[in-house]
C-alpha cells in the first residue's frame, strides 16, 4: 500500500445539533477520507493520543510511518509535530487554520512552523487568510507548502420550496453577536422597512451575550424595537440545526451578511444562499470579494484605533448603511465559483501531495486593510523553544480535554500552572457539566494565555 492512502484523523464528535465553521468543516472532511479509494483509515482521538503518549505507552501504531496525518482537530496541529519528533516518526503532517485573527490558531503556527519538514502541508480557506499569514505571523508560512482549499460544494444545502411567500424577506444566519454586527442588521432592518412596506427580516443563530450584550430571544426583540424594527414583521427562527440551514435559506428573498469579524476568513453562509439560489449582499470583508462581485459587496468603515486583544471575538468596523440598504433593496444574484473542482484539487494537491499553485487576487481592498492592520505580541520560536512549549502544553491539553483519563489532574494542572484564579476555577467546572462548543473556545483561549501568548491588533 502507498504511503498516501493512509490517513490518520483524530475522529471529531458533533457537540450540539447546531453546528457550522470548523465542526461542520471537519465532519466533511472525514466523509471525503472515507470515501477515498484504496485508502487504510486510522482515526484516533487526540486527546487520548496525548494522554497515551504522556503515560508511557506506545502509540506508533496510531502515528504509523506511511501514514498522512490530517489534522480534523481544530488548533492543536503542534501536538502531531512534537510527537513524531518524540517517537521518532516520518509521517506526513496535514494541518489548517480557520481563523485570522483568533490566538490559539496564531499559536499553533507559531509552533509548527519551526517543526514543518517536506511533505507537510499548511491549508487555509481563503486568498484573504494565507495572504494574513504571510503578512503577520513572526515566522510567516512556507507558500511552496500552502495550498488554498475548502472543498465544501458537494455539502451545500439544496432549495426546498419554490420561494413563493407574501412579502419581501430579508434574512441573516449566523452568531447573535457584536463581531457579526448584529445591530447594523437592525438598523439597516428598520430602514429597509421605512422605505418598503413588505419587508419582513428574518434572522437565525446562536446568542453570544457577552459579545452583543443580547442573550435571548426577548433581548433580541428589545433590541430590534429600541432601532424602530416593525416587530409584526421580524422573526427570530432560533440556532438552527444544520439539517434545516437549507430551507431557512429557501424561504428569503435575499441574505444580509454584514460580518466583519476578527475571526472571518471565508463567509461560509454566502456560499450556502448561493447554493440554494438566494442573493447576498455582504460587507466588503475577508474574503467576500472572493465568492462575490463588486456589485453585491458594501464598503466598510473601519474603526479599531486602539490597542485590542484577539480575545473576545470584535468587529473591526461596520458596512455602510446607506448602501446595505438600497444593495438590498435590488439585489443581484451572482456567485463567484472556484475554477478547479474543490474536492478533486483538494485530494491531489493535499492528501496526495501533489502541490499546484492556486494564487487567487487579493483585492485592493483586502490588500489596503491588511496594510493598515498591526498585530503586536507575537513572539518567534526557535525549534527548541517550540519542542519545549509544546511539552509543556500537553499536560494541559490532556487534562482539560480528557478528564476521563486524568479524572483529578484539571484543577491540579491549573494550580501547577500559576493560573488558579476563580474565573479559571469555574471554567474547570463548567467542562464537567457543559462539554459545549463554547466551553471549548473559552478553555482554548485559557491555554494560549496560560503561555502569556496575547496578541493584540489595531487599525492604523
């Protein structure tokens, strides 16, 4: 059997019925590697592999030589890197980053990078995101060894009705929160409705209080009626399993993503209202302007003058209302398609290695704001530093993330690391009864932190 046909996966469970961006992405991941012919799997879990590894037993039968390793882990990558170097691997290492401006991925590149050999491959999901790294990491990425791939086409809703309703509806899907400019949508909504009578808003997604100040369906309401939103008009559908993302979809006339996150990279939810037939009209952002032309795209006015962490999420500024609401009021259907087939390049140019350059344009716009973007406190590792980091992490990762096979290190492993304050206490606790995706975010946060590592931006 060829060294490239067999790949070993750490095996991502679904948390939550809900679940979009990375979860979704790695469970269609999987299903490619199941479907690949002639291919050994190997899945694992993470977790227990770093546990195993730190009790002395030998895990090279999960970590075999031939094998591709491809990362469905979110960012943990680092802990692949140092354990072929302790068991004295040779496999082939897959890793990605789905995020800009979020620190454990920053960290996780800081790490790899020094340990990278030939064969690895960096994945990003968009032009915007590898064009990021190669500005503002400390170690930058190899471009021979980065390839831009999301192959999410043959996973995209189809339309489920014929779109035939009273009224004019205008839709957002995603995060109840201040990085995805909840607000504008209301603003622009209560706008939209003074100057058309029909129009109903829609809106779908989990609720990120902290972020929105916004925690439920009532705040929600308080918040559209204190923007002048017509509540007789205005439906919230709740955080929808993804099975029922597609007819959300089908059931609006257009879809309003005013996103300008620090952590947008791709802007999955334009290409599912694309699938399904539904015009986007978009903040010019990320990598909008790699899935939409000009014409459906807002400018944005920036606004982070300041010095802020990556941590909580934040907007780096807001589209313009004005022209959100007349793109939105006369929409044009249109979607800019990939020119290669996504999973065919992606099982060639990555789990088979076979590299193709794939430079996509990087618009002047992305180009001015990346320019004017600043990142501070990213530190350079030297392979050595990397190796001893990365040791010392693992504990960490073990305990936080696998209490069932070190049930009382948790609190110990917080204790050890200087870190016992009662926020950090809580977040122990809160792992035991709330295994959630949330949860995993704030205790991924915790570990960056736990190394100082605290990158800040500002918008010059």
């Amino acid at each position: 059997m060829q060294s490239s046909r067999v790949f070993a996966y750490h095996r991502f469970g679904r948390l939550t019925e809900s679940v979009g961006g990375a979860p979704l992405g790695y469970e269609e991941l999987t299903r490619i590697l199941e479907t690949e012919p002639e291919s050994h799997l190997i899945p694992h879990d993470l977790h227990s592999l770093v546990t195993d590894y730190l009790r002395g037993d030998d895990i090279r039968a999960q970590l075999p030589d031939d094998a591709t390793i491809v990362c469905t882990c979110g960012p943990y990558a680092q802990f692949y890197f140092y354990l072929r170097e302790a068991i004295g691997g040779s496999f082939r290492i897959i890793r990605d980053v789905r995020t800009a401006c979020w620190k454990t991925y920053l960290l996780q590149e800081s790490l790899c990078r020094p340990l990278e050999r030939p064969g690895d491959v960096l994945v990003v999901l968009s032009h915007y995101l590898k064009r990021f790294l190669e500005g503002k990491t400390p170690s930058s990425i190899d471009s021979g060894r980065t390839v831009v791939a999301y192959p999410i086409r043959p996973f995209l809703p189809r339309r489920t009705d014929d779109g035939v309703h009273d009224g004019y509806r205008v839709g957002y899907l995603g995060r109840i929160s201040a990085d995805k400019n909840t607000r504008t949508v209301l603003k622009v909504a209560a706008e939209l409705q003074r100057r058309r009578q029909d129009v109903e808003i829609h809106m779908a997604g989990p609720f990120y209080p902290a972020e929105s100040g916004i925690a439920d369906r009532e705040q929600l309401h308080i918040a559209a009626l204190a923007s002048s939103v017509n509540l007789e008009k205005f439906v919230y559908h709740g955080d929808l399993p993804y099975e029922q993302v597609g007819p959300y979809l089908s059931s609006i006339d257009v879809l309003y993503f005013p996103a300008t996150s620090s952590h947008e990279t791709y802007g999955r939810v334009i290409a599912e209202a694309t699938a399904v037939g539904v015009p986007v009209i978009a903040a010019d952002f990320a990598a909008a302007r790699e899935l939409l032309p000009a014409g459906n795209l807002v400018p944005v006015e920036y606004s982070v003058p300041e010095w802020v962490p990556s941590v909580p999420m934040f907007s780096f500024g807001r589209p313009n209302l004005e022209q959100s609401v007349q793109k939105l009021l006369d929409p044009i259907y249109q979607f800019i398609l990939r020119p290669v087939d996504e999973v065919d390049y992606y099982r060639r140019a990555v789990l088979d290695g076979q590299l193709e350059p794939n430079e996509g344009p990087v618009a002047p716009s992305v180009d001015s704001f990346l320019d004017r973007l600043e990142v501070s406190d990213l530190p350079f590792y030297s392979p050595e530093q990397a190796r001893t980091v990365i040791k010392d992490l693992m504990p960490l990762f073990s305990a936080f993330h696998g209490d069932e096979y070190f049930p009382d290190t948790a609190r110990t492993a917080v204790l050890t690391a200087g870190n016992a304050d009662h926020v950090t206490l809580k977040l122990i606790e809160e792992r035991y009864s709330r295994p959630d995706l949330k949860w995993q975010m704030r205790m991924s946060n915790f570990y960056s932190a736990s190394l100082g590592f605290d990158p800040k931006y500002r918008f010059r």
